[in-house]
C-alpha cells in the first residue's frame, strides 16, 4: 500500500490536468474469505487511499480504484467445479 501511495504521489505530479491514477484492489475487504485477513486489509487500505487521493486531488485529477472479484480463470481449473461456480457466484 506504501508503494501504490508513494507512486501515485510522484506520477500525480507529472500528470496533465485532466488527468487519472487508477489502483486495483478486489473485494476482499467487502466479502471476506477465510485466511484472507492481510489480502482484505491491503485492499480496505487501497480504497481509502482512492478516496482520500479523489479528495486532495480533485478536480484536477481522476482517483480510482477497480475491485473485479473474481474471474473465471486457468487458475482456478484445480477448484471441484461445484466450489468454483459458488465462488462466481459470490462475487459476481
């Protein structure tokens, strides 16, 4: 979080009026799974900062942050197909 905080901070700079920073996150914070607690507080902590930025830099930079949940990868292709389809439709 440090480092997306001390990026956006230096890039803001350099940045025309108009301008965006965009972080991403996910929805841990929001729907919280088990042994996820440093992944939800990174991404709570990640969503404060979007706002507090959208807030300090308004109007003339754009401050967000995009939290896509999960999507339906590979990487998931080792789930049993009934814990995989109750993970989308969790977060979908």
């Amino acid at each position: 979080v440090w480092t997306a905080y001390h990026c956006a901070k230096h890039v803001s700079q350099k940045l025309n009026d108009g301008g965006s920073v965009t972080f991403v996150a996910g929805i841990l914070n929001r729907r919280p799974g088990l042994n996820c607690a440093p992944l939800a507080m990174a991404n709570g902590a990640l969503e404060g900062l979007t706002r507090s930025l959208a807030l300090e830099w308004g109007p003339r930079l754009r401050v967000n942050c995009l939290s896509p949940g999960f999507c339906d990868t590979e990487r998931f292709d080792h789930l049993p197909p009934e814990r995989k389809a109750k993970m989308l439709a969790n977060t979908a």
